[in-house]
C-alpha cells in the first residue's frame, strides 16, 4: 500500500471512530416515532444537499462530488427540485488529508461556514430531502450555517448521506433537535464510493427506499427501466435538460 493510501486509511479509521462523538446539540433520542409517517401524492419536495468534487477518500480525484450523485438521483426519481449549498468561498477546494484538517478545526470551533444565498422559498415545499457527507461524524458545519438560517418547521424532512463507514452518522437525530416541530422521516445512508463506482447497486437501494417513504417512482427513473448515467454526465446537463427545476445559488 502506498504511504498516501495509508495516512487516508488511518485518517479515515479516526474519522469513522469519531463517528460516535456527539459535536452538536442533540439532546432528543428517538425519532422512532416518526418512521412510519410517508409522503402524500401531492407533496412537493426539494432536495437540498451539500458535496464536494476534488481529492476524495478511496476514489481519488472525482469531477462530482459522491453526495452530489444521490441527490440527483433522488431528484430525477421523485421529480423534486434540486438546490445545492455552496460555499460562499470555496475554501474547500482541498487535497484530502488538508480538508481533514480544516473540518476539524471548523468543527472543534463550532464554526459557521457561509454559503451562497439566496436559498429557496421553503414555504412551496412539503417534503425536504437533506443531504451531505458525514465530516467527522456529523454534518459539515456548513450545514449548521444553512439549519440555523432556514426556517423548515412543519415539513417532512428526509435526511441522507455519503460516508465511509458512519452511515447516517445520527442525521435523523440532529434535525430532529434542530427543527422540533418538523417529520423526520426515515433516512438513507450511501457509501460513497457506491455512489461513485457503483450506481445500480445505489439505484436500486435509493428506489426501495423512495418506495418505502410512499414515493411513486418516475417510470423512466426506475433502476431496471434506466441506468442511472455514469460517471459525472449529470454535471455537464444544463438545468433544462434536466427533469426538475434546479435553483442554483446566485450569492449575495
Ligand atoms: C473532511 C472529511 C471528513 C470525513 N469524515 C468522515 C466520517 O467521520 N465518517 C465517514 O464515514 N466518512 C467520513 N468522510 C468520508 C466522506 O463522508 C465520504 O467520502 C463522502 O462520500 C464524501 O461525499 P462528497 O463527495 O459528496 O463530498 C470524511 C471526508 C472528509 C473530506
């Protein structure tokens, strides 16, 4: 093994242990409660998410980001728009073992990223999907800055990740204590090298899920009726020639 591929396995290991650490508040145990709830025909959803291209663990240099993947999977299925969380300057734009380091310090200093605004109008939407990499066992503090920001309370929020072995990372549980009075449906947790190397095993598990939360699935969008596109196409289609409406950030 290559000394790089061994500072990221030891990097990553600590990242996965630390994926039981609690950073943000989160005091509520259980959303047990809520994962029998489904979404209504008529809901209209959003997906919002956060991901990063660049230098990735265990599949190198990637043109899109692994999370950036499933949120557009999750959109072209379900017909929900798109709104991607950048940051307002791209400080992320890191090799690996740096960007490590940076989240640390972001984390530890329970730092607020800003990103470009303007966000949606939330108040049009029923059902909000929202997705990130697990950064060191939790969401990007990035996401904090767009929680604290955007009121969601009353909708049905669906959280989902890409990781390298923390799974959902308690996702559900966090935005449960973030927005008290909001559904937090059941989640969904990707590897993010499947999302990158493996998208029919991630398109038959988003559409089992999708199909367990009440969605009707877009016939054409099926993973036996479609291949999801490979590697990176999603990012050079324009906005129109996608299905859903992407609202793109326009900064402040
Ligand atoms: C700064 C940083 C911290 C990470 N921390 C974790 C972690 O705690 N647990 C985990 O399973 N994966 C961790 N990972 C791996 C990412 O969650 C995983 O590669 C993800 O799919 C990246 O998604 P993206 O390409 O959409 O940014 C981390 C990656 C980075 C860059």
């Amino acid at each position: 093994m290559k000394p790089r591929s061994l500072v990221s396995l030891f990097l990553i290991m600590s990242l996965v242990l630390l994926g039981c650490r609690k950073t943000e508040p989160d005091s509520k145990e259980s959303v047990e409660e809520e994962t029998t709830i489904q979404v209504e025909p008529t809901d209209k959803a959003l997906v919002v998410f956060f991901s990063r291209a660049g230098d990735q663990f265990h599949v190198g240099r990637i043109v899109e980001g692994n999370t950036a993947i499933v949120a557009k999977m999750i959109s072209k299925k379900t017909g929900a728009d798109l709104y991607e969380i950048k940051p307002k300057v791209d400080k992320y734009n890191l090799d690996y073992k740096q960007l490590a380091e940076l989240a640390k310090k972001e984390q530890d200093g329970r730092g607020r990223p800003e990103y470009l605004k303007p966000a949606p109008d939330f108040s049009q939407y029923d059902v909000v999907f929202i997705g990130s990499p697990v950064w060191w066992g939790d969401w990007p503090m990035i996401m904090y800055s767009f929680f604290e920001d955007n009121e969601l309370q009353g909708k049905k929020l669906i959280p989902f990740s890409t990781h390298a072995g923390s799974e959902l990372a308690r996702f559900d549980y966090r935005l449960a204590n973030i927005y008290p009075y909001c559904s937090i449906l059941k989640g969904l947790a990707v590897l993010g090298e499947d999302a990158q190397n493996d998208r029919d095993k991630v398109g038959a598990d988003v559409d089992a899920w999708l199909k367990e939360l009440g969605f009707e699935i877009k016939p054409s969008e099926t993973s036996e009726d479609a291949s999801i596109e490979s590697s990176n196409e999603d990012s050079s289609q324009s906005p129109s020639e996608q299905k859903s409406e992407t609202i793109e950030s326009s900064g402040e």
